[in-house]
C-alpha cells in the first residue's frame, strides 16, 4: 500500500521534478512550515505578554512602579563580559572629564543611564577595532591573499576603523529614533498633563500620572516621566529635574516644553493654559511633519519606478511584439 509521502513523490515525478528537485521542495515546504510555526508561536507569546500588560493595568498593579526599574541578578557570564568590557574601555578612556561627558551625554539620550555605560562603549569599539581585522585575516576568500601587502595593510586599517567608528553610528541612530518615539507620543502626553492639571492635581502628581498612563502606548515618554518623578521625590527641585529632562532627550520640542514650565513656575501663571497651547503647537508640528514625509513619498518612488518597474513593464508590453518582429525579418534577411 502506497504512503502519502510515495503518493507525493509519484505525483511530483509526473510533474517532470528530478530526485532533487524533490529533495529541495520537501526542505523548503518544511522549513516553510516551521518557519510560520516559530512565528505563530511569537505572536502568540507576545499577545499574551500584551494581555498580562493591560490586566495588570486595569488592576492597577504596576501603580507606583518606576520605568527606571534595575534588572535583576545576572548570569556569571554576563558579568565576567561586561567587566571585561569595562576593563577594555578603561585602556581608552578620556583623560579629561569634558570628554567623557560628551561621550556620556549621547549614551543618556538613547536610554543607557548606567555609571560603567561609557566604559562598555568604549569597550566595545576597542574590542571591534581589533576583531574584525582579525576576522578579515583568517576568514578572506584565496582572492584577497595574493593581493600586495600594502592592499593588506589598507584593508586591515580599513576594518579597524569600521569596527572603531561603527557603534558610533549605531548609537546616533539609536538616539535619532528614540527621539522619533518621544516626538510621537508628546502631543498625547501633553493633552493628558492638561486634563490632569485642569482636574486640580498638581504639576508632581500630573507628570506622575502621565508617565504612569503612557505605560503601554509610549514606553519611552514613560520612562522619562518616571525619572522626574524619582528626581522630585529624592529632593531635586523642579527646574533641576526638568531641565534633566531636556538634557536625556536630544529634541527641540522636549526644550521648549521644559522652558514653559519652568517660565510658569518662576512667574506663577496658568499651568494648565500654557500646557493647552504647547500641546496645540506640538499637534500642528507632528500633523505637519507628516504631510511632509506624505510629500516626500512621490521623490522617493521616482527612482524605483525607473529602474524597477519600468523596465519590466517595457519588456512585458514590447517583448512579444520584438519577438514577433525578429521572427519574421530573420528569416527574410538570412534568405538575401
């Protein structure tokens, strides 16, 4: 008696497919298979990550809970890295504290707030700079090993540099879209800092309770909101801690709101009213940077469209015609 997997061989075998031909599309309808099954299984774990959020929501049990939470005890290996790290970023280290505050500064702007986080960097830029040379030494196609040994050494510094200079880049756009998630959820949470104020709560509480309500919806804004309140609460006085703020965030919007608070704090004028209009002005910037990226989709589309789908439209409606065309004058001009 035949077995599915017989029956679907003879069936693929009538098709004109070799032995290998199955073999390959046997691999590829299983690794299909489990491809989509990790992916359910991801989707699945995630949306009951994001059920377990909203009912610990609505239970209200992560009230009071701070977004600058410490991480629990790592493992023995995490740490012997990162003290090895450290221990490479201290070989680098600025001398002067101006430098390393400017160093500093960036690595706050993208969320990394930990005292050692400076010397991990530096760290880790030493640790590629020499690894990826060596990489290229051991693992360069035979091509490469022929070359003259000033195209080795040009290389080499090449590597160094790209593994030298690249967390540089990564953390510049790891800043630039930490700012975008902040740039997207301030209008929100202004509008909410607004209701709070014109409820009577105070400037402490409502930036509090902001923070506690933009959990799930912008887990950036939270935790920022999360650290003032904790600066508030150790004994720094308001414009200290809002000026903090302006500081862990490299946007112009997050200056300015923190220049309207500490104006109204210092004259003592409506909280809520200068909020109200800052929250206005910030939607028109966010609905007009919008339309912007809206007219920059047509630019953008312009060089696809010549390169890509143009000449498969070309050769699509004109090929058959070439084709016919050159079937009939081959012919005539090969019997002159």
């Amino acid at each position: 008696m035949d077995t599915p997997l017989t029956e679907l061989r003879q069936f693929v075998f009538s098709l004109g497919l070799s032995s290998s031909q199955f073999s390959f599309v046997i691999a590829s309808v299983v690794g299909a298979t489990v491809l989509l099954c990790v992916a359910g299984f991801y989707s699945v774990l995630n949306s009951r990550r994001a059920l377990q959020a909203v009912r610990r929501k609505v239970e209200g049990s992560w009230e009071g809970a701070g977004a600058a939470e410490m991480p629990g005890s790592t493992s023995p290996v995490k740490e012997g890295v990162f003290q090895s790290l450290t221990f490479l970023g201290q070989l680098t280290k600025p001398r002067r504290e101006e430098d390393l505050s400017r160093i500093r500064k960036p690595l706050l702007q993208a969320g990394y707030r930990s005292a050692d986080a400076p010397m991990l960097f530096l760290g880790i830029k030493l640790l590629l700079a020499v690894v990826l040379p060596v990489c290229y030494v051991f693992l360069r196609p035979p091509s490469l090993s022929t070359l003259p040994a000033s195209y080795t050494m040009f290389f080499l510094i090449f590597t160094a540099l790209i593994g030298f200079y690249a967390p540089d880049i990564w953390l510049r756009l790891h800043v630039r879209r930490r700012s975008r998630q902040i740039f997207e959820g301030l209008p929100d949470a202004l509008d909410l800092m607004v209701v709070c104020v014109e409820a009577g709560l105070g400037l402490e509480a409502a930036i509090q309770r902001v923070g506690q309500e933009l959990k799930l919806t912008h887990k950036v804004l939270h935790e920022e909101f999360a650290l003032v309140g904790f600066g508030l609460r150790a004994g720094q006085t308001r414009q200290v801690a809002l000026r903090d703020l302006s500081l862990r965030i490299a946007l112009e919007e997050v200056k300015s709101f923190v220049a309207v608070l500490i104006q109204t704090d210092r004259f003592g004028t409506s909280v809520a009213q200068a909020l109200r209009v800052h929250a206005d002005a910030m939607r028109l910037k966010r609905r007009q940077k919008a339309e912007e990226l809206a007219m920059k989709i047509p630019v953008k589309l312009l060089f696809p469209l010549i390169f890509f789908i143009l000449p498969s439209l070309f050769v699509v409606m004109v090929g058959p015609a070439a084709i016919q065309v050159f079937r009939r004058l081959l012919p005539m001009m090969t019997s002159r």
